[in-house]
C-alpha cells in the first residue's frame, strides 16, 4: 500500500491530541513498548466507532418514539457500521457485553432482536430494546476508555475475525431480515484492515516484508471478494479460502514479531493483561 495513509490514519493525525488525551488516561504503567502505543492510537477510533453505533441506536430510539418504520429502519442499519468494525475488539476483550449488543442468531435482545421486530415483524414496537441496546454501548464506551488493550489479544481479535467473515458469515450472512449481510463483512473486513496497519503493519515489515506483503494482500483480497452487488454474487468458496490464509500467515508470522500464535478460541490467558 506504500506510503499512502487510510483516511481514518489520516484524521487522527488531525485529532492527535485527542488521543494523546485518551492515552493519558488509560496507558499501561512502566515504560510502553511499540505495540503498546500503537495500540493506544487505536483506541481513539475504537472510541469513535462505538460511538457512532450509539449515536444511531438513539437516533433509533426516536424514530421509534415517532412511528417512523423506515427511520427506525435507517438508524438501525447506521448503527451497526460502528459496531462491525469494532468486533476485532468487542469479542475478545467485553464478550458479555457482546452478546448483549449483538449475539447472533439469538433474536431475544440486542441488535438482531430490534432487527426481527423492524425488519422481520414491520414493526416499531422496540423501545425497550432499544433503551437496553443504548445502555450497554454507553457501558461499552466507557469501558472502553479505561480497558488495558495487549496487542496480543488485538492481534488474536483480528484473526478470529478474519475467520469469522469466511465461516460463519458466508453462508447468508448475519443480518438477513435487514438485507445488510454484505454491509456487515465489508464492515469488519474495513476493521481488520485498520487495526492491522495502525497496531501491526510497520512491525511485520520491519521483521519479514515478505509476510507483510502477503498480510496486505489477502486483506486486499477479502475487501475485493465482499465488494459485489449482492450476496448471490458472493463466491463463499474464494472468501472461506482467503480468510483462512489471512488467519495462517498471522499465525505463522505473530513469533516473528513477538507474538504468540493468534488462536480462535477463546483462552483464560487472554484475559490476562
């Protein structure tokens, strides 16, 4: 990708003592390694992302308090942008939260139980769903704030959701009712790509150029594969195939700068700082 900045690097560069701000508040103690600041400058936009899922989830509260179906509608597919590219963190670091916010296919609360009522039922009968979804990513928020964020976790967040986009997104998608199946794998694919380069990219080149290379091009390559028209043009075979070679090379690489092997399954160590 050579030297040109993604446009969210971009704007923090603009916004950076915002998150010299957050730093400040939520860095590690003792002398912080490389991974560690990078880590910090992520969490700006991680604070951001969630953020905005909360700014739609009250924009779909008062579309409900309104009757406004296709508001309601609207602010809800809004909404989840945030989230889904903030799932390298939401799994692995708040997973009760996670499946508060968005446990799927579990139509009782969260995202995906408003998505039934608006999408499914045409119904705007979601207050109290709604007003739960709003308190836990304000939670979140302020979790978020505070919480330690070891790049080993992060890096294992990242694989675990480049799985996740070529296994148990493929076949249909997430948010079927909505029709924003596609949306939410573009979403995390953009959440992937971000948190590798801010967190990852400069470290993997500096250690194995080669493997960073092939890191940038199977994310290349995912972002391509979920840039069709609709999910019937989606090749499940060819996006199953890239994320599982996306997950082999950071496993592959992850000792190569520091690392242990990214896993995707949840580890007691991985709640260890």
């Amino acid at each position: 990708m050579g030297t040109v900045l993604p446009l969210r690097l971009q704007r923090w560069l603009t916004t950076v003592t915002f998150g010299f701000a957050v730093a400040m508040v939520a860095a590690p103690t003792g002398s912080a390694t490389p991974f560690d600041e990078a880590a910090e400058r992520y969490r700006p936009y991680l604070l951001e992302d969630i953020s905005r899922a909360e700014s739609g989830a009250r924009t779909l509260r008062e579309r409900l308090a309104n009757h406004d179906l296709a508001g309601a509608k609207a602010a809800w597919t809004a909404a989840r942008a945030g989230w889904e590219r903030s799932e390298v963190f939401t799994t692995g670091f708040v997973p009760d939260l996670d499946q508060e916010i968005d446990a799927w296919p579990d139509a009782l609360k969260g995202f995906h139980a408003i998505e039934a009522k608006l999408f499914g039922a045409h119904s705007a009968d979601a207050l109290t769903e709604t007003d739960s979804l709003i308190s836990n990513l304000t939670n979140l928020g302020e979790k978020i704030r505070t919480i330690r964020l070891p790049p080993q976790r992060l890096l294992n967040g990242i694989a675990r959701l480049a799985y996740e986009v070529g296994e148990s997104k493929v076949e249909g998608g997430e948010s079927r009712l909505s029709g924003t199946s596609l949306d939410d794998m573009r979403n995390n694919v953009d959440g992937i790509e971000f948190a590798y380069r801010l967190i990852f990219e400069q470290t993997f080149e500096a250690a194995d150029a080669a493997l960073a290379a092939a890191v940038r091009q199977h994310i290349e390559q995912l972002k391509t594969l979920v840039r069709v028209r609709d999910l019937k043009h989606l090749d499940p075979d060819e996006l199953r195939r890239a994320s599982e070679e996306l997950v082999v090379i950071l496993q592959n690489g992850a000792p190569r700068i520091g690392l242990q092997k990214p896993t995707l399954e949840e580890r007691p160590d991985d709640q260890t700082p």
